[in-house]
C-alpha cells in the first residue's frame, strides 16, 4: 500500500504521536510529512493511537471518491475537536458493496487514502473493507467520532461503543452544494437527480446505503 519511505516515516510517526510534535517539524520543506507516511495498517494505528494514548484522537471514515470542498470542509471540522485526525478509507470491495454504482470506485483505494493523507488536518490514515468501521472503532477507541451529514448520535456505527467508554459521537454539519455524484453527473452532462449537500463520512447505523459519496 505504501512504499518504503513510507514504511521508513511510520516508526517517527508512532514517536511523533505520542510527543505532541509533527513529523518534520522545522523550516523549509522539512515541515511537510509526506502523505505516505501518514498510511498505516490497522495494527500500526492501534499501536500508535490507540487506547493508552497521550492525545485526544477524532475518528471519522468514508469513501473519498473524488475529494472536494466538502469533505475538506468536514475533515477540518473534525480535526478542530481534538488533537489528531485519524480517517478510514473504505476499500474497493467495501465500496462496491455501498452500491453506489457500477463504475464506483472511480479511483482506486491506495490513491485515495493518499490523497486523504495529503490534507495538512489529517495525521492518520488506514483502510478497512468492512461494511463498516465498527470493528475498527472498537478497536481503536476515539475519544471523538464524526460523522458529517443528517445523522443522529445514535445511528452512526461505533457510536455505542465510544459513548460506552466515556467519548462522544459529534455530527458535522454538510457543506451545501458538493457531492462526488453530483460532480460525476455534471462531468458526463447528466440531470443531478438529488441534492448536492448530502456529504455523509461513512454508513448510517451500520449499513451505509445512504452515503452518497
């Protein structure tokens, strides 16, 4: 998924966030982490923010099929509630099986989560290729979990688990006008055919037919 720089960035990323600094902190170009650096494995997310950890971690998921303002918005929405972001990306298969169409995905999911991990809000990054990110919610204990649209607190998966342990579910407000189906529709000349403000991080309640991203 990630190549050896990437691989070589992961032993000063778990440093770095346990310390409070970021990777390359300094002058110059040095200050830039290379979005690879910011990918890990389910495994190495838990080990280096997880439960134990030194910092107050928000955790939200979704496809980011095309990046817009949107899910900028969102993403930086979340990350102002804590002190690091960590984003799970669905997998090709976990996508597809969102039903959001035959030619969905239309980028590939290590591209995607690059590019996720590009953004300057965002510290961590994995896959998963579940329906849902519960399992890994579970696993990594938030003390933030986002989700961005018209959701309630009790419909979002993991909810119950992080309230269980004392965190709390956030909903981010959407950011009008912007979805990747819209964007697709425009693209190809196509009627937009709903409204392009639904920007949902992420399935509802665990099934996640209604994310439209």
């Amino acid at each position: 998924m990630v190549n050896a720089d990437g691989r070589a960035g992961r032993a000063s990323q778990r440093a770095d966030a346990g310390s409070g600094r970021r990777r390359g902190e300094g002058s110059g170009r040095d200050r830039v982490r290379p979005p690879a650096s910011k990918i890990l494995s389910r495994g190495e997310l838990v080990e280096c923010a997880g439960p134990g950890r030194s910092f107050r971690l928000v955790f939200t998921n979704g496809c980011f099929d095309l990046l817009h303002a949107g899910h900028v918005a969102c993403l930086n929405e979340a990350r102002a509630l804590g002190d690091r972001l960590a984003v799970a990306v669905n997998t090709d298969s976990s996508m597809r099986r969102l039903g959001k169409g035959p030619a969905r995905p239309l980028v590939d999911e290590d591209s995607r989560a690059l590019v996720v991990a590009a953004l300057e809000c965002v510290d961590f990054v994995t896959l998963f290729d579940e329906d849902t990110p519960r399992e890994l919610v579970a696993a990594v204990l938030p003390d933030v979990l986002v989700k961005g649209g018209d959701y309630r607190a009790d419909e979002v998966a993991g909810g119950g688990t992080v309230r269980g342990t004392g965190g709390r579910v956030e909903i981010v407000p959407l950011l009008a006008g912007h979805s990747t189906r819209a964007l697709i529709a425009r693209a190809r000349g196509e009627e937009e055919t709903e409204p392009t403000g639904k920007i949902h991080l992420g399935g509802r309640g665990g099934e996640g037919a209604r994310d439209r991203r």
